[in-house]
C-alpha cells in the first residue's frame, strides 16, 4: 500500500468531508491511513482505511473513519476484466441506485473513476463474518430477507413506474460476461469444473448419487463459461429486477447486539450490480456463503422466507394485486430452477477463494495472469475441506433441481 503524507491526506479529504458533513467550517487536524482489509479479502480493489481527527466548525470534536476503495491499475487482474467499468458502475449505483432503493449499503462521501470514499463501517459496530466458517441459518436467513428487499423494491419501481426504471437501469452494463471479456476469465471458470471434479472422484466410498453427480458435472467441461454467459445475457423481461451481484458472505457486513444478536446489515461491493432474474442472487448467495448444513437441512426454509419477505415488500411498496399474484412461489420456484446453473458454477468458482488459509492466501499485487487463469495457486492437490464443500453442493444441486 502506497502511503501518504497527512497533508496529502487532508488536501484531498477534507473538501469532501466538509460537503458530505454539510459543514464548511471542518478542519482536519490529524490523518494516518493504514490496510482497510486483510490478504484474500479482495481481488479488484485496494482497500484503506483513513483515521480522522478534527473539529466541526463549531469547535466541537470530529473524529470518524473512513474507508477508501482504489481501483488497482498495476494488478493482474486488469487484463482479465475492465476493472475500469467495475468502478463506474459501482459509482453509479452509489450515486443514482441506491439513493432509490433505500439504506443498504454504507453511506458514500465521493465516487470517483479510480475510486470510492465511504463510511467505515467497522466504526458503527459491523463486521464480515470468519470467511472459511460460511454463515449460520440466523445469517442466511437476515441475509436473504435483506436481499429479498432489495430485489423487491427495485421492481416495484419497475412495475409502478417503467420510463423511471428505464432510465435508472439504462446505464447498468454487464462487467464480467460481456463480449469484450478476455478468454482468461472464461478459462478460469471452466477450470473450475475440472478441479471440482478431481475433488469429487476423491471421495471414498464412490456412492452411486456421487458418481452420478460426477458424470454430470464433466458434462459441462470446457463449457461452463459459455453457459453462464448465455444466462447472463438473455433478453430482459417483465419481471426481471436490479441484483447485488456479488452477495457472498465478504460483501455482507452484519451488525449485532450485546448479546450477539443480528439487528442489522449492510451490502457493499456493487461493481457488478445487474438486471436479471433475482434466482441468481440467491443460488450465489446460498452455494458461496451458506454453510453445510444449512444448505442440507434448510434450503426450503431459505426459499420460503426470502419469498415472503419479497412479496409482503411489494404489498407494502404499493405494487397492485393483479401484478403480486403472478408473482407467487410457484414463479420464484420456476426461476431457482431456469437459473440453478448458475448458482452452482459460481459455487465452484469462489470455493477456492472462500477456503483458502492463511497459508494459501493470493497477493493480489503478486500474482500472474497465468496464475489466476489456471487457478494453480490454490489447486495444486485435492483439499478434504474444499471436496467436502463440492460434495455438498453438487448432491444438493442434483437432488433438488436434477431429480
């Protein structure tokens, strides 16, 4: 991480802090800027977090946090994708998305081309979850109902107002399965299916339900990218919505009480916000960030209290009945089912990054573009911990949606 100067910091801070504190009279005092995330935490972005000591202009004291995301121009990864357009489009949902849509993530003090400036959220008591530990049934479920209104209000623009929608949906354009994504993304993807395998034909004993699962999955060798894109890219239609995008357990920040109850949380990362079905939302939160258990014993209850929390949030943003009714569980079943593809490949794409120790973490400003596309560096022998997790997912895939 580069370091500034205090005065760097406060000749580029404090003109922004005066106008989002609505106070023309703030003075920074003291400034100090140190790692705003751990190794593994994040892949497109350079995270910081600045510490803030001041006065209002009333003289009374000012001391906050601030989180800074920094497009990373000279990593790898900026040959695989247009980290460029990840951070216009994460500009614009802070700017004009979210605004609409209501508090769900962090309150922004600038979007810029090359960066981010938010409120530290840690600073107001919301943390990640342990990453390699997945997210208990209480989380998945505050998590899913949280997503289940943010799905739901989107639409209820969309339904109550079209040329509104339309023209907030208008500049969202796909970032990562668009036509000019180089193949290394594609490969990367595909390379997935072929590791989840190896981690599969690892299992003993070979039950029948595995190798059926097995012979499944190497079906889609070499093509899972192209699947996933065709997903990714059908016409929109009536009821497709706006989606996070990126609802793994990272990017889903939870506040608790004193006695370790869930009261409250918070998104962040919209840099591959979309318009699609809100199927796909869920099959990447539940394969990437729901533990074991969890997706075994309680995928229905998963599916039923998202699906209320969506309707009774369209009741309650005054979309009519007549559009409510074709929106029942009948449908939401219908589009897990159109969209699980999707859900599962994502599961096996991000396994690796999620369970990855503290000895395996990928340095971002380190790693090869060759590395990332073979994914070696974290797949270089079967993981008891990393098969189990296929295992999981794949027999919960064949058995709900491959029957």
């Amino acid at each position: 991480m580069e370091q500034r100067s205090m005065s760097e910091i406060i000749k580029a801070l404090q003109p922004l802090l005066r106008k989002f504190e609505n106070d023309d009279g703030l003075v920074i005092e003291e400034a100090i800027d140190e790692a705003g995330s751990k190794l593994g935490d994040n892949y497109t972005s350079i995270m910081i977090r600045t510490k803030i000591v001041g006065r209002y202009g009333n003289g009374s004291p000012y001391r906050k946090s601030f989180m800074t995301k920094i497009l990373p121009r000279e990593r790898a990864i900026n040959q695989l994708m247009k980290v460029h357009d990840l951070f216009a489009l994460e500009r614009y949902v802070y700017e004009n998305i979210l605004p609409v849509l209501g508090d769900f993530g962090p309150r922004c003090v600038y979007a810029g081309r090359e960066e981010v400036i938010m409120e530290d959220l840690r600073e107001k008591g919301y943390n990640v979850c342990e990453r390699r530990d997945y997210l208990d049934l209480d989380h998945c479920l505050y998590a899913l109902k949280a997503l289940a209104k943010f799905h739901a209000k989107s639409l209820a623009i969309k339904i109550k107002d079209p040329e509104t929608f339309k023209k907030l949906i208008a500049p969202v354009k796909e970032t990562i399965f668009h036509e000019s994504t180089g193949p290394a993304i594609g490969k990367s993807i595909d390379t997935t299916v072929g590791i989840s395998i190896e981690h599969l034909e690892s299992i003993k004993p070979r039950t029948a339900e595995l190798e059926k699962a097995i012979e499944y999955m190497k079906s889609f060798e070499g093509n899972c990218y192209d699947k996933m894109k065709d997903l990714i890219n059908l016409p929109k239609e009536k009821n497709f919505l706006i989606l996070h995008g990126d609802p793994w357990e990272n990017n889903i920040l939870f506040k608790h009480d004193g006695n370790g109850k869930i009261v409250d949380l918070k998104f962040v990362d919209y840099q591959i916000v979309r318009h699609l079905s809100p199927a796909m939302d869920f099959h990447y939160f539940v394969y990437t960030s729901a533990r074991n258990y969890v997706i075994e014993k309680h995928y229905d209850q998963l599916v039923e209290e998202y699906h209320r929390t969506f309707s009774e949030t369209l009741k309650e943003s005054g979309v009519p009945e007549e559009h409510r009714q074709n929106l029942g569980m009948e449908w939401f079943k219908s589009e897990l089912n159109r969209f699980c593809l999707y859900g599962l490949f994502t599961g096996f794409w991000l396994v690796h990054a999620i369970l990855a120790d503290e000895s395996n973490l990928l340095d971002m400003d380190k790693i090869t573009v060759e590395e990332i596309e073979s994914l070696n560096v974290w797949s270089n022998q079967v993981v008891p911990i990393k098969a189990e997790r296929i295992k999981v997912v794949s027999l919960h895939f064949m058995r709900t949606y491959k029957r």
